[in-house]
C-alpha cells in the first residue's frame, strides 16, 4: 500500500524578504524604521554641530537661574528672585486654569446652544445658527483682542469708586459702584474680588521645587471624596431602580453630601472673606483677577461651544426619531426625553469630536500672549527663551509639557468615552 508522505518544507532564501507575501511588510517595516533611525541620526548630529558652531551646548541648567521677571497672576508662591524653573511651575498653572475653565465653560454653553439649535421656536434656532456661523468663522485671535478691549476700554477707573467729602455732603452717588453687595469691582485695572483667608491655616509642605499648600489639598480631597460618594449614591439608586422599576428620592443625600464636608471644613478652619476696598488710588485687598485673564477665558469658551455645539446638534440628530416617539408615547415631556433617552445615546457620538476640542482649547491658551497673559508660552516660551537664549531647550521643554497634557486629556477622555459606549448583553 502506497503512503502519502508530507509535502518537504521549502527551505527561506533571502528573495522571499520581497518576492514572499509573508515577510514582505515586515521587510518595508525595517527599510523604513532604518530610514527614520537615520535621518533622526543625521538631524541630531546636524544639531550639535550648529550648537557647537555657536559656543552652545545642550543642557537645561538655566532653569535653576533666577528668573528675574514678575508674573501678575500666579497660583502658587513666586517672586522675581525666584528660579526660571518656578516661573515655568507658575506659567503652567496659569495654563491649566484656563484650559479647565474654558472647557467647563464651552461644554455647558456648547450643549445648550446644540440642543436650542434644534427648536421649533423659529427665531430661537435662527440665533443660536447666527451665534455658531460668528464664532465659527472669526479667527480666535480676534475674539481675544476684541474681548480684551472691552474690558478694558469699558469699564471705570478705581477713582470712579470714590466718594469725596462734597459728594457725602451733597448726596451725590459715585459714578462707578461695586456689585454683589460691594464685594467686587471691576475697574479697567483688573476684576477685585473677594479672597478666602484661614483663622486656621493647615500650613505649607515644602518639597524642594515647589510649595503645597495643605489648605488647599484639604479641599481638594473634600471635594473629590463628595463626589464619589454622591457617585455611589446615585449608583445604588439607579441599580434600585432597575431591579424594582422604583427610583428613591436622592436629592437631599447629594446636596449633604456635596455641600456638608465642604462647610464642615470651611467653619473647622475659620473660613472668611477679605472684601476688597478702595484705598489710595487703587483697590486693596482681595484678589486682582487681570482682564487678560478673563478675556482669554471667555473668548476660548465662547469660541470653543460653537463647534461644541455643532457637535451635539450631529449627535442628536444620529439617534433615530422613534427613540423620541417612544418616550413620547410612555408619557415623557420633551425635557426629559432629551435628558434621559436622546443625550445618553448621542454620548456615544458626541465624544470622539468632543476630545479634540478639548485639545484644541488647551493648545489655544498660548495665544494669550497676545494679550500679555504669562502662561506657560509667555514664560518658559517667552521672557525665559528671550533672557537665556536657550530657544532649542525651551521649545523642546515647551513641546514636551503640551504632548503629555494632551495625551492626558486624551487617555481620561477616552476612558470615559469607554464608560458610555452601549454594551451588549
């Protein structure tokens, strides 16, 4: 009897690298890995050349240097006799407050203009189609300049606030008055608010490159801590309602749990308020929040929720209308409808769009430098890159802070966008 035996292995030859389907795309993988292994070589090399040409060498030992130069706005302790080093610390602060900021700002304006964009209210939705095509269409950069302006052209001077002896006498009114029940002026100086103050500070942790303040970390930990506990709540409620089709009352739960440890806290530490006031030629006391700052941030929200809300209004129109219809059908009010079925399904839409807003809005904050806003461009980019010639350190440096936030930002929203996708069952 005849046995069939295997077919013989055929032996590789180095013509299989191209002729064999095989190995062929890992051969054009290596070619070009080696390409770019060699141009980065080359680029590299190109550079120390240049840099030696020039007396220069690589190295960021100027960030210990003293800065030298004052920052307006600072969220942490800083003087100009501080390192170049904390002026980035303190640069990077001011960029993260208005990226969160305009991103809270330009999500909720964002929502609300995409959902009144749909209206049957004829002259409601021509104006939200109005506000979206003027903000979509004008660079941001005048948005900026024009929201700056403003504030700084339009509002009074501090000597506007002050009453003289004759005016007390004559029972005349200043020209400018102070609002919420004086405790913030806004003059063409800046916005005075009031600033919390302590009777019983927990004090500051010294680190070496920076000062936590235990106050404010207090806080912080508070707040978080209330919201996953809200977080729980409002799970167990939902997970009660499934199985019993009976939701329990939780309103009062998350108001005392959101509001209760943060006033705990606040009367623990003897929480006050210094109001500022008008003395000399100027407001003291309280918090100087700049008109750069403000501008910036209302002009990257408003900038930033009209394609936000272009974004909303696609995804509400991608869920079906029979999702409306049915919800219409069980008896549920428009208001509803769109917060509990078209919203929840339109997540799912709305946030792969909406990730690359925020990272548009958190890369525009450098263009506060047009309105001389010390962010992290207008320090370690800007008056450090100038006072230390250091450009190749300072851009790298600059270049590297912007790709981690934006992986960052990239990596939690995704994780959420994982939350909301449907699941199957």
């Amino acid at each position: 009897m005849a046995v069939a035996s295997d077919v013989p292995k055929e032996s590789f030859r180095l013509s299989m690298l191209i002729y064999d389907t095989r190995y062929r795309s890992i051969t054009i993988q290596l070619f070009v890995l080696v390409l770019f292994a060699l141009f980065l070589a080359w680029l590299l090399n190109n550079t120390a050349v240049n840099l030696a040409t020039r007396g220069k060498e690589f190295n960021f030992g100027f960030l210990w240097q003293r800065a030298g130069y004052d920052i307006g706005q600072q969220l942490i302790p800083y003087t100009n006799d501080s390192t170049h080093f904390r002026a980035l610390l303190v640069g990077l602060m001011n960029t993260l407050v208005v990226a969160i900021l305009g991103c809270v700002l330009a999500t909720i304006l964002g929502v609300i203009v995409g959902v009144l964009r749909l209206s049957k209210n004829w002259l409601v939705s021509r104006l939200m189609t109005v506000y979206v095509e003027m903000f979509r269409n004008i660079p941001l950069l005048l948005w900026i300049l024009l929201s700056y302006v403003i504030l700084s052209e339009t509002t009074p001077q501090p000597r506007d606030f002050r009453v003289t002896d004759e005016m007390a006498a004559a029972g005349e009114a200043p020209a400018a008055t102070m609002m919420l029940w004086d405790t913030v002026a806004v003059t063409n100086r800046g916005t005075n608010i009031p600033s919390p103050l302590f009777d019983r500070g927990l004090g500051s942790l010294d680190i070496g490159f920076m000062t936590l303040n235990l106050t404010t970390l207090a806080y912080l930990a508070v707040i978080f801590g209330s919201i996953w506990v809200n977080h729980r709540i409002l799970t167990a409620a939902r997970t009660q309602q499934e199985t019993t089709g009976d939701r329990p009352v939780t309103w009062w739960k998350s108001v005392l749990v959101l509001l209760g440890p943060v006033i705990a806290l606040s009367v623990a530490l003897g929480l006050h308020m210094e109001v500022p006031a008008l003395t000399g030629f100027n407001f003291q006391g309280g918090i100087l929040v700049a008109h750069s700052f403000t501008a910036l941030v209302i002009a990257l929200a408003l900038y930033t929720a009209a394609f936000i809300a272009e974004i909303v209004r696609s995804g509400i129109l991608a869920i079906s209308r029979g999702q409306s219809e049915a919800a219409f059908a069980l008896g549920l009010r428009p208001g509803r409808t769109m917060n509990l079925i078209i919203l929840p399904q339109a997540l799912r839409v709305i946030i792969p769009p909406l990730i690359s807003q925020y990272l548009n809005l958190t890369k525009n904050t450098s263009l506060g430098i047009a309105v001389s806003y010390l962010d992290l461009r207008g320090t370690l980019g800007g008056i450090t890159l100038n006072q230390t010639g250091r450009e190749l350190e300072c851009m790298l440096l600059m270049m590297l802070i912007y790709l981690t936030i934006s992986l960052i930002i990239s990596a939690l929203m995704n994780l959420y966008n994982t939350s909301v996708q449907i699941k199957a069952r």
